[in-house]
C-alpha cells in the first residue's frame, strides 16, 4: 500500500507546534538574532499489515539553528540550518536531503508571532517542517513577564506529513512559574493537537488523521523575553487510510533546545 519513500516522509516528520495570544500578550525582540542547538528523539511504531509485529525505529535528530529578526515595514523572522545530523535504528536510512547547511525559512511576525501559512500547493516543500520550529521558539509573552499568569490559544499550522498537506490544529495553554532567581521564569506548555489531510496518489485518494498531546516546560530569561532552554516530550497516534487499508503510527517524542552563547 504504501511506498518506502512514503514512509520515509511519515517518519521523518515531526509535530513542533504551539503558541499563544491574546489582547494582553506582546512580544519584544531586542535580540536580533540568536543559535538554538536542538536535540530529538523519536520513538515510531508502524503497524504491519496481517497482524505482524509492528516496524519499531528511533530517529535521534541533532540539529544547530539560527533565528534572525529584522524589521522594516513588516517584521520578518527567519530560521536557518547551521547543520544537522540524523541517525536511526534502521527504518530510515539516512537524513533528508533537504534539509543542507543554509536552508531556511521566513515568517512574517504578526502580532508578535510567526504566523505559519500555506495551502496544498506549498505545504510539503522543502522548508515547510522548519517553518514549525519558529513558533516554538518564539513564544508570544505577557507584558510585564511574571509568575503565576495563565492565557490560552488555538494555533493552526498547514503543512506536510507522509507527503500529504496536513492541518493541524493545536489548542494550547501556558503558564508561567517562579525561576531559579528573579532573572528567569518558568513557562509551562500544554497542548491538545489533532490533524487531518488527503491527496491523491496513484489514482487513491490516501487520507492522514491523528489526535495527539504535548507538554513542554522552558526556561525563559526576563530581560531579553527568549527561551534560554526547553524541554519536551510529544505523543501522537497517527491512521493513513488508502479506503481499502488502513495503518497506524504512533509517535513518541522528546524535544530538547537550548540558546547557544
């Protein structure tokens, strides 16, 4: 039913999303650029058709980045790829081509925050999965940056899994906590996720819809308003569905980033 090549993409996906508004929040970027070094594991289990064992593989991902905000008319931020490695334990053989030193992506900030966009046509181009970093990294803050405040948001992000332009629609809510001193707060993140997509492929109309939750906790440093670092772990239950079979992925994931000097 489904290609290796197809596969490779359903794997080598991954779900970094989340970010918050509302009417009291805003973000300042007195920073203009900063390095994340970002580390990934992935636990994937795919089932297997007849009742077999399901395919088992981990995917540690280790990837150094750069986020540069410039403002002209628009405030624009962009992410690129210093360099990236990634490794399995068998079911994906090798990294993305893709993904090669100077790839990047821009978002116009708006609100304070990078609003990810796109349709069928963009979705599974190259940048497309960088673009969900961007957010990640970019929180939307409450002014003044305190313990103990709480908001919510429901963000949407189009773009591209197992080669199909995928919705995904995570509602998310924050809160922040004392730091080690006053220097530093502690925001929390928890998320509900759900995503669906089609496209046809070889004359079948294959469909993806998954539901998934994620919790993050980062520490985030009060006189810049960037994430210092965060750590955080995902879980996604994955069905792609030709109409005549249908597979499940699951997915866990830890997600490690930390601001480089």
């Amino acid at each position: 039913m489904y290609s290796s090549d197809t596969m490779r993409r359903t794997i080598r996906s991954a779900l970094l999303i989340a970010l918050v508004s509302s009417a009291s929040c805003t973000t300042s970027h007195a920073q203009q650029s900063a390095r994340y070094r970002v580390a990934s594991t992935a636990v994937l289990s795919l089932d297997r058709v007849n009742g077999d064992m399901p395919l088992v593989d981990t995917l540690t991902t280790a990837a150094l980045l750069e986020i540069t905000i410039t403002s002209t008319s628009l405030s624009v931020a962009t992410l690129a790829i210093d360099s990236l490695q990634v490794t399995s334990s068998g079911m994906v053989r090798r990294a993305p081509d893709a993904f090669v030193r100077g790839r990047s992506v821009a978002a116009v900030l708006t609100d304070g925050r990078p609003r990810i966009t796109g349709d069928s046509l963009t979705a599974c181009t190259a940048e497309r999965p960088l673009a969900a970093l961007l957010p990640e990294l970019l929180p939307l803050l409450p002014m003044p940056l305190r313990a103990d405040q709480q908001w919510s948001d429901t963000l949407t992000v189009t773009s591209c899994r197992a080669s199909l332009p995928v919705t995904t629609v995570s509602i998310v809510k924050y809160r922040t906590l004392a730091g080690m001193d006053s220097t530093t707060v502690l925001l929390e993140r928890r998320a509900l996720i759900r995503a669906g997509g089609s496209i046809a492929i070889r004359d079948q109309l294959v469909s993806l819809a998954g539901t998934g939750t994620s919790e993050a906790l980062a520490t985030v440093l009060v006189s810049t308003r960037r994430i210092q670092s965060l750590r955080g772990v995902q879980s996604l239950d994955f069905t792609l569905t030709n109409g005549q079979q249908t597979r499940r992925m699951v997915q866990q994931i830890t997600d490690t980033i930390s601001m480089l000097p």
